[in-house]
C-alpha cells in the first residue's frame, strides 16, 4: 500500500450567519483550527442581504494559504 502525504496549499471556505457577531465568530475558530495546518488568511470577501422577511443575512468567503 502506498502512503503520500502532500501539503494543502490552498483552502477555501464559506460562513454564513444572521449577525456579523455570529458571523466573526466563526470565520476567527476556522482560523485558529487552520493555523494547525500552517494556513493564514490571504483574503476575505463579504455580503449582506436581506431575507424573505426583512432580516439581514451575512456571508463570507476566506481564502486560505500556505505559510511560505
């Protein structure tokens, strides 16, 4: 059986959230769970809309790279 192990250099992932608190929350313990996999933020991207009913609905895209 063969075993390769290979680096993720490029990760991204999506949050969504019905406040910007809940939201921040999220996106910062991905943050620190990537840290373990030697990922940092290289960019954030966001959006706000509201729903049916006239709430507010957040999202956001983080893209995450490898420490060089």
């Amino acid at each position: 059986m063969d075993f390769q192990i290979d680096m993720i250099e490029d990760k991204v992932e999506f949050f969504e959230a019905s406040d910007l608190k809940t939201l921040e929350k999220k996106i910062n313990e991905q943050i620190e769970v990537n840290k373990a996999i030697l990922l940092s933020v290289h960019s954030v991207s966001h959006q706000m809309q509201f729903d049916e009913n006239g709430r507010p609905y957040y999202s956001a895209v983080v893209h995450f790279k490898a420490k060089k």
